[in-house]
C-alpha cells in the first residue's frame, strides 16, 4: 500500500517564503536569493515526507504566489492589459499579474476563495479569442530537481476542467471552445515531466461541485483518453467533498488511479468502490488536509479495510483528504498550547508521519502498529473540553428563542423612537487602522503600555472616531473598533473554548497568511466583551451608537473547529454567548446592535443538498444570537459577499432589522433579487467601494442611491459603505465619506 500527501504547505515552518516574497517586492532581495530560499523550503519539505517514509514526495505544490496563477501563465491566457508587462522580466511580469502594476496602473487579476475554504486564488480571465502563447510551469524544473536529488516526485497539477469552469470570460466568450487548445498545452506538460515521474496528480476538485456544466462534461473521457496517452500514470484527483452526480465521469475517465476525500465525502466510500473500473487504482483520503487534529484511526481503520477487501493492497493507497496547504506547519513548535490540547493536534508534518503510521496498523507491522493501535485508543474527554453547563444550555434551546417578539412591521414601528431620517447613514464598524492604532495593541500586548494606559489610549482613539463622525454628518455612530486586531480574534480571545496558538499560520494568498483561532473546548462568555468600549463611546455623543459583534457563522468559519462535536453544535455555542453579549449591550442601553455574518456565504458547503441544510442550521443560529431583545432594539447584520441571489431568501430568514452588503461594484443590480422576493427589510446595498483607494465623488454615489431607489422602496433604504474602512486611510476615507453623506442628503430631499 502506497502512501503520499496531496501537497505540503509552501510557507515554511518559520514563514521565510513570506519573508522572502516581501522583501524581494520591497527591492532588498535579489531574484537569485528569492528562489534559493524556495528551493531551500522546498527540498526541507521533500525531505520531511521522505523521512516519515512516504512513497512519494510532492512537487507543483509550491507556488511563488499561486497555483491557479502557475497554470495560467502556463496556458499563456494573459489578458490584455498586461501585454506591456510582456517584455519585463519573468518574475516581474509574473508578479504583475498577482498584484497589479502601479507604474503602469495595470490592475491584478481578481483574486476569490478557492472552493469553501480561506485560500484565495487569482482568477483566470479570458477575455477573448486572442491567442496565447503556451509558457513553462514550474513544476517540471521542480519535479527534474527533486529526481535529481533522489527523491521519488509526484507532481500535482490543475486540471483542465477546474481551471477552465473557473476562469471566468465575458458573456460573449463561449469559454468551453478553447478547451481542445488548453488541453494541447497539458498534454505537453505531461510529455515534459515524463521522464522524471511515474504518476502524476492531476486535480479536478470541480467534480466535487455543481459547478462544471452540462456541455463541458461529456468532453471528460475524450479529455482524459489523449491525456492518459501524453505521459506518464494520472492519479485523478478530486477533494473537498464526495462525488455524488460526478462520480461515473470521474470513473470513467481512464485514469491510473482516482483519489477521493473521504473526510468531506465519507459516506462515498461504497459507492466509489462500486463504480470503480477493474485495474484502477484508489487513492483514500482519510488525513484531514483542513484541520489541526489527529486522525482518529476508529474512523479510518474501517474505510481502509473495506478498500483493501474489495481491491486487494496493491490497489489501495493511503493519503490526505485534499492538499495540506490548509493547515499549518509543525506542532512542535507550539512550546505555550496546554498539553491535553496540544498532544492532540496534527499539523502537515504530523500528517505525513499519520499516513506512515496508519499503513503500518493496517498492515499490521510490528511495533509500530502497536504504538499507533495504542494512540488509537479514543482519549478521555478532558473537563476543559466539555462543560456540563454549556451542553445543558445547548440542549434546552426553544424555538421561541430563534425568534424575535413581534414580526418585522410591528418592530419597525417600535424602533421609530430612533428617529432616524429618510435614508439613514452609517459605516459598517471599523475605521482606518492608522500606524498610532495599531502600535498602541502592539505596545499592549508586549507589555510596554499598562493596562490603564492601553484603555486611555483606545478611548481616545474612540474619541476621535466619534467627533469625525458628528462632523461627518453620520446618523448612527460606531467606535471604530480600535481595539481589534481582527474580528474573530478578539472575540475568540475572550470566549472560553478558544485556544490560540504561536506558529499556526495558513496561508490565506501570495505572502498573506492567516493563524485562525482554535476552538478545542465548549464555547461560553466568561464576561461582557464589548460593552465598556461601546458605553463609552455611547457616553460621547447623542445619536445611536451601533454596538458591534462579529455573529456565530462567522467565528465559526474562520477558526479551526474541535472535531469531536458536530459544526452546527458548536455554532450554537458561540451563538448562545453572542447572545449573552447582545442582551448585555441592550441592558447597557445600546439598543442598536450589528452582528456581523462577513462569512456566511462563503461557509456554503459546494452541492445544494449540504447547502440547504448548512444554511437551516447557520441561519438559526444567527437568530438564536439576535433574537433575546425587545422590539424596539434594531438589530442590523453585515455581509461581504454580493454573489447571493440564490440565498436571499435564507437571508430574509435571519430576519434582521438592517442589513447592510457589499454593492457598489456591481451597480445596484444585485437588488434586483430583493425586488423579486419582496425583501421587507431595511436594506444598505453598499456605495463605497473600500477595497480601492478611489475616492468616489458625491454625484457618483447619488447615482448609485437614485438606482437603488428603483429597486428598494425610500423607507428600507439605508446608507452605508461596502464593508468596514480598516484597510483604508483616513485621507480616502473622510472625503469618501463626507461624500456618501451629502448624497444621502441630496437623494433624501428628493422627492
Ligand atoms: N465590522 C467589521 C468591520 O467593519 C466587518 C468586517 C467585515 O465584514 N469583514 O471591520
Ligand atoms: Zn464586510
């Protein structure tokens, strides 16, 4: 039985490929000392998966920025606007295309969550049949060294369906048709690694969604029949979820070998197993590739030992679920974790010595069998994971308490003691995160400001944030969230359950990393964590100041999640303490309070079916955190996502007084959904772009609140920016802000 992993983090135990990306971007390293670095990271990589006695050791999983990014330079599919960028100097260009170019005011290529995870890949565009001439990927010079040093490579690639059904072109470029000329390009990449591997993973995790269309998918065999001829074995390599619709084009494409998620797909073992050709192999993935915990071999051990019985050892390999780009390096280096949480966490390194040891129970060798068998041994619970109070509160949850007193109409009149204007303005919660913000949480946290000294200085940044905003002319106020660092690690700090840890870091795009919180234990409030912050900030002023807490979905998509408890469960935890804090801020009297769900449409597992039943669970858990207020206490929620047309009726569901969204970009069209539903909400669709600097002008946000007035009746209107304006500074900000207010004042005086 083989074993290997579908990739291993590029980043580097200690985060060197971030820092040697930026200071490459930043001209102090060369382009020589860049790419030593990487082949540095990327031979300490080979040697770890080779050392824990993998088969194979993965090449194409290191990217300079982005493998999506790799396979479009590959094709040569380089949109027009970069053909003045054609003639630099290969990484030049190649980084143009990942962040833009300001001398030639070039923009990036638009940048998207890959799949349901954190990950961001750099869409492919294209933009026309112009036609593009094929370049190098580098894996073949990756997969040549890494012969070349000895080791046994296999070299992961994208496969051309998920590229392709990703890429996105406009409306008059039948994309599909340049799939022949795509597909020529593979075949010779293939022919080009040929002589320095035996298999090769090709990934088309699209099989594992509703994404790949009706036309394109009778092409599959024919597709994989000349790729199969090109080269060496394929491994057809599907992750992030089951099959299910896509299963016997998966089966049928011919390959060597199929790999399937048996973490996310689980329950497609026997199915898989049933449809499989005679002579295929199956490659079984059962070490979680997105999350920090051991294996647990009860679950494992089974799925393998149906595998070995109906296909015999040789056909049988054992691997993670999905690349192990998704979760973080070496455990070792957590020195600060408790040791009951810490002694069951896996990272990359872990995993890859998982893998080794679960062969060895299933084939029963020796020693170390024993030992893994040993491990096995389901851990006793430990009190700090499990807290009978919080279980007993889950338990006891009424359906009363998902929902609001009264229904929409009669709260709406409640709330009028509010006495807002026509098209009330207001900002979605963070304000510039200027240098003097963020050294005072620095100085904090390293010790070098008290206590007392940390909270004068934040109140005085609480301070500031209020006057500008009366100047401004706002009609509800926010503090502006100077004492976040960010939105889910300042609650998840506070919240029993919730573990940090030093080195966790994930890479979230190019030299962007992420270190999500980690939720090991029950979640519950130990104490209010906003009111003092919010009150004060209340006490400043006599408009409404907006209380403002990040909601359960959110927390709970943005942090590692125990793997013991069912996700809704655990969901409906956070929301029970969100809830306490939404009751303490309306007992403190602040009766306008935003829970903000930035993730929950992106948390959306990948078929409709999981969907439907993910969305139930998120959106009650979101009225269980909303719903504990009077009437008159108007609670608004946040989203970033504008693609959610095909949910707005389970975010009419969450029930919300406000809602605000992101808009801007796509010109009030997206409101076209709430006149077909009959949205009885107040809405704020957006009309600031934050994520540019672009300031926009007074008559261009005017425009944009006359067309949302086409669509949303006057007194549901809001208006707001895009999403919070911590990225932005304040000398884009205050004028973009003064001038959303005095368009908002135009529009209302109009008829
Ligand atoms: N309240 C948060 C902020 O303004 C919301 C951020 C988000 O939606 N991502 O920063
Ligand atoms: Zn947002």
């Amino acid at each position: 039985m083989q074993t290997h992993i579908l990739g291993f983090p590029s980043i580097g135990k200690q985060r060197e490929q971030k820092q040697a990306l930026e200071s490459f971007w930043d001209g102090v390293l060369s382009v020589d000392a860049l790419s030593a670095t990487c082949t540095e990271l990327k031979k300490r990589h080979w040697r770890i998966q080779k050392d824990a006695g993998l088969d194979y050791v993965s090449t194409g999983d290191f990217s300079l920025y982005d493998r999506m990014l790799d396979t479009t330079c590959m094709l040569g599919a380089i949109p027009e606007r970069f053909t003045p960028c054609l003639d630099d100097a290969p990484a030049d260009r190649y980084f143009s295309l990942a962040r833009g170019n300001v001398g030639r005011n070039t923009a990036p290529l638009e940048m998207t969550k890959w799949f349901d995870t954190n990950y961001h890949y750099l869409v492919p565009e294209i933009d026309a049949d112009r036609p593009w001439t094929a370049g190098t990927h580098p894996v073949v010079a990756d997969t040549k060294l890494a012969r070349e040093l000895g080791f046994s490579p296999k070299p992961a690639i994208i496969g051309p369906f998920t590229w392709t059904a990703l890429a996105k072109a406009p409306r008059a470029v039948r994309k599909w048709e340049r799939l022949d000329e795509i597909v020529s390009v593979y075949a010779q990449l293939l022919a080009d690694l040929a002589p320095y591997c035996d298999c090769i993973q090709i990934e088309e995790p699209i099989l594992c969604t509703e994404l790949l269309p009706d036309d394109a998918r009778p092409r599959f065999r024919e597709v994989y029949a000349s790729l199969n001829a090109a080269g060496p074995k394929l491994m057809l390599t599907t992750y992030f979820g089951a099959l299910g619709g896509n299963l016997q084009t998966a089966v049928g494409s011919g390959c060597a070998a199929l790999h399937v998620d048996l973490v996310r797909g689980r329950k497609q073992l026997d199915a898989v197993l049933g449809a499989l050709p005679g002579g295929t192999a199956l490659s079984l993935g059962l070490v979680d590739g997105r999350n920090i915990w051991k294996t647990e071999y009860s679950t494992a051990l089974p799925l393998v030992e149906r595998a070995v019985a109906a296909l015999g050892k040789d056909r049988v390999l054992l691997g993670t679920s999905c690349s192990l780009l998704h979760c973080p390096v070496d455990v070792t280096e957590e020195t600060a974790l408790p040791e009951h949480i810490r002694k069951r966490m896996a990272f990359a390194v872990q995993k890859c010595a998982e893998l080794a040891a679960l062969r060895a129970v299933v084939e029963n060798d020796g020693a170390e069998a024993a030992a893994a068998r040993a491990a096995a041994q389901p851990a006793e619970p430990h009190p700090d994971r499990y807290v009978a109070a919080v279980r007993e509160r889950a338990a006891s949850v009424t359906p009363d308490m998902l929902a609001r007193r009264s229904p929409y109409p009669e709260r709406r009149a409640a709330q009028a003691w509010l006495k807002l204007p026509p098209l009330p303005s207001t900002s979605i919660g963070s304000f510039p995160q200027t240098d003097a913000v963020r050294k005072i949480r620095l100085d904090y946290k390293r010790g070098r400001l008290s206590e007392a000294d940390y909270v004068a200085a934040v109140r005085r940044e609480i301070r500031d944030c209020i006057e500008k905003q009366e100047q401004l002319g706002l009609d509800v106020l926010v503090h502006g969230e100077a004492e976040r660092n960010d939105m889910v690690e300042y609650f998840g700090q506070q919240l029993g359950g919730f573990c940090f840890t030093q080195n966790g870091w994930v890479q979230s795009y190019g030299s962007r990393c992420v270190k999500p919180p980690v939720i090991y234990g029950d979640v519950y409030r130990k104490h209010p964590m906003t009111t003092d912050w919010i009150l004060y900030a209340q006490s400043l002023t006599q408009k409404p100041v907006k209380g403002m807490l990040t909601g359960p979905v959110t927390i709970l998509c943005w942090s590692f999640v125990r793997d013991d408890l069912e996700r809704s469960e655990v969901c409906k935890q956070i929301a029970l303490a969100v809830r306490d804090e939404v009751q303490s801020l309306e007992k403190a009297g602040i009766r306008v309070i935003q829970i903000d769900e930035a993730a929950l449409r992106e948390g959306m597992p990948l078929t409709r079916a999981e969907a439907e039943i993910y969305l139930r669970w998120a959106v009650d858990a979101f009225r269980l955190a909303a719903s504990g207020v009077e009437d008159s206490t108007q609670i608004h929620s946040h989203m970033c996502y504008s693609e959610f047309n095909a949910i707005l009726s389970w975010i009419a569901e969450m029930d919300a007084d406000v809602i605000s969204i992101e808009a801007s970009r796509s010109g009030m069209e997206l409101l076209d959904a709430f006149t077909d539903v009959h949205y009885r909400g107040a809405v704020g669709p957006g009309v600031y772009d934050i994520h540019s600097p672009r300031i926009p002008t007074e008559e261009e946000i005017t425009q944009l609140l006359r067309r949302a007035l086409r669509r949303i009746p006057k007194d549901q209107l809001w208006v707001n920016p895009d999403c919070g304006l911590k990225t932005r500074r304040w000398e884009e900000a205050w004028p973009s802000l003064q001038h959303m207010v005095a368009a908002a004042v135009r529009v209302r005086a109009e008829a």
